[in-house]
C-alpha cells in the first residue's frame, strides 16, 4: 500500500472553447475552458513486493551479508474527451506559437458547422503510466547487541530505476464537406490522427550507509532506520510522434511528427546528474516464537532528482513543423525543444511482512 508523488503535466494543454472566438480552443480567448484542469496525475494506492534475504558470518552475529530487491506495481492513467458526431462541443490542445511572440494557439480536433474551422468530429486525450523498482546489498555490523536492544550499521550499495511514459492522441474526422490538412495539402472525406510519445527512465547508482535499531518488549518489537545513498542517476528521454491520414479506400499516409513531439525535438537524449536518495522506515511487529515475526511497517523514500514525462513537453510550437496543420512548409525550427527539466520524487506507504529466522 505504496503512494508515489503525482506525476506533473503541461499547464492548461486540453481546452474547450467556442468558434465565436478569434481562435478557438486557445488560452486567453473569452469562451476557452480547460477539461483537463489538474496540473499532475495521482496514480492513488500501489501494491508491490519486496524480498529480503541474509546471512551472518560468524556464530555470533557481527558481521553479515543482507540483500534486498522490491518492485510496484506499474500504475496507469488515461483521459479521453470525445465529442459526438456533429463535432459538439469544441476539444483542442492549446499551444503557444513562438512566432509572433508566443501568441496562444490551439489545434482544433473537434468543432461544429458555423466557424472557420471544421466541421470536425474528433477526440483528444492522453495516457501516463510509471514504475519503480529497485534493489541494494549491503554488509551489516552489530555495534550492539543484546536480548532487548540491537543496533545494526549498514553499508553497500544501491539502485533504482524509474520508468515513466506520457502520450498524447489526437484525432479527428472530416463533417460534410470539410477537409483536413496534411503535408500542406487538403483531403476531403478523410480521417487523421497524431501521436505523440514522450518517455523517460531514470536510473541511480550509488554507495549507501544506514543505521537501525530493534527494541524488543516482550513479544512485541519496534525498529526504526534510515540509510543515505549517494550517486549518479543516469537519465534517459525518448521522444517520437507520428501523423496518419487514412482515406477512404486508400492506404493511410503516414509523416513523422504528431502535435509536440516533431522533428526539432524527436530523438534520445541523455545526461547523468549527482542524486542522493535518502530512506526511513519504522516497524512495529509481533514475535510469538524465536524463528518466525510479523510486522506492519511505514517507509518513505526520496530522490533528489529525476526527470518526467510531462516536465519535458514544450508547448511552444512552430505549425510550419506540424503534418496536420494547414501551416505546414516543412520548415525545420527550433520550437519544440527538448526539455530537462527535472524535479525530485518520493515515494511512502505502508508495509506487511513476515520475516523467518534459521
């Protein structure tokens, strides 16, 4: 029963808005509403595992050898917004145009009869997911020990990896008599879609110390601990898009670059970056015999830095690079960029376990 930080997403990027405005769908514009308002995704309660395993090397329980491993679960979130088949109501990704200034814009998936764009019928949404897992060895000292109370030194090392997607999807379906662009060009009568991917994964490698301590009362027993491990987090982001066209008895079409994800920032891209990960935990147990015990335990771990997926979107957005926008030359830019931009993560929760002795 696990809980992670909320995974970040753009500001304001899924809008709804009216063809009454000057440019529908973009932020600023009177009737322009977001339907996606929260600014990070709670993927709630995570189960998971983990699994420890040691050995003493002498008789009298100083020196030892302690190895562990733990994963959660790989946690999803989607959203889609889909309007009906007369185009009602308006859905856009809102985006910024860095020529002129910045303005605000929208690429428009869905809208009505009666404005200058469309009519479409279309969707838009997303879909995020993370996972992390980890695992560490460490050598154990006995600085004290007795039948009441043990304190333990633990020194070894640590790893964590973090893996983490975000997707956006755009479609959109021509009404009547409309068209949609593609490559500079317009197809009646036609569907198209855009993809984009945006991945990351985060990878710490480092030495760790820690400290614990068992206090036992009775049958009864509570340990607190903490351990500091220091290092290097190896960081990964992927980005690709794709746009497809698919008309009637045709085969599709397809071009690189969907909406954020185009030509001046699809690629992998690498960096590694000093972390440090600091972790506590507290257990409070029962041992009815000398061999077996149960526990319920609370644990909270941080990382100093990382990067995600939604912290790497740029939202400003040349439409000469985009396949699906009736501005598209082809003209490379230098909107979208690719992003570093990090934060830190934590993770906590609760923990039932049983540990045996022999």
């Amino acid at each position: 029963m696990w809980w992670e930080k909320k995974a970040p997403l753009p500001s304001n990027f899924l809008t709804t808005g009216s063809l009454k405005d000057a440019v529908p769908g973009a932020l600023g514009q009177p009737n322009t509403q977001d339907i996606y308002p929260a600014s990070a995704v709670d993927f709630f309660q995570l189960s998971g595992l983990r699994v420890t395993a040691g050995a003493w090397f002498d008789d009298q329980q100083m020196l030892g050898l302690e190895g562990s491993g733990f994963v959660l679960e790989k946690s999803m979130h989607v959203f889609l917004a889909k309007s009906d088949r007369s185009g009602n109501p308006l859905f856009a990704f809102a985006h910024f145009d860095p020529l002129p200034k910045g303005s605000p814009d929208a690429f428009v998936a869905s809208a009505p009869r009666g404005g200058k764009v469309g009519p479409f019928s279309g969707s838009v949404g997303f879909d995020t997911d993370s996972q992390l897992w980890g695992a560490e060895a460490n050598l154990v000292h006995a600085l004290y020990w007795s039948p009441v109370f043990r304190v333990r030194l633990l020194g070894g090392f640590r790893y964590l990896d973090l893996g983490e997607s975000l997707t956006f999807f755009y479609q959109r379906v021509t009404l009547g008599s409309a068209a949609v662009p593609f490559l500079g060009k317009t197809f009646p009568s036609s569907l198209e879609l855009a993809d984009d991917f945006f991945q990351t994964r985060n990878q710490f490698y480092g030495p760790q110390i820690g400290l614990d301590g068992q206090y036992f009362l009775g049958k009864c027993f509570v340990v607190l601990g903490g351990k500091l491990a220091a290092g290097a987090t190896h960081e990964v982001l992927n980005i690709n898009g794709i746009s497809t066209l698919q008309q009637v008895k045709k085969p599709a079409q397809t071009a690189a670059g969907g909406l954020f994800a185009l030509p001046s920032n699809i690629g992998r891209f690498d960096a590694d970056q000093f972390g440090v990960v600091p972790q506590f935990w507290a257990r409070l147990g029962w041992q009815p015999v000398r061999w077996v015990r149960g526990w319920v335990g609370y644990d909270f771990l941080y990382w100093s830095q990382v990067l995600r997926p939604g912290s790497q979107v740029d939202l400003r957005v040349n439409p000469a690079q985009v396949p699906t926008d009736p501005r598209f030359t082809g003209a490379r830019s230098s909107s979208p960029a690719p992003q570093f931009n990090r934060t830190d993560f934590w993770t906590q929760g609760l923990s039932f376990g049983a540990e045996l002795t022999f």
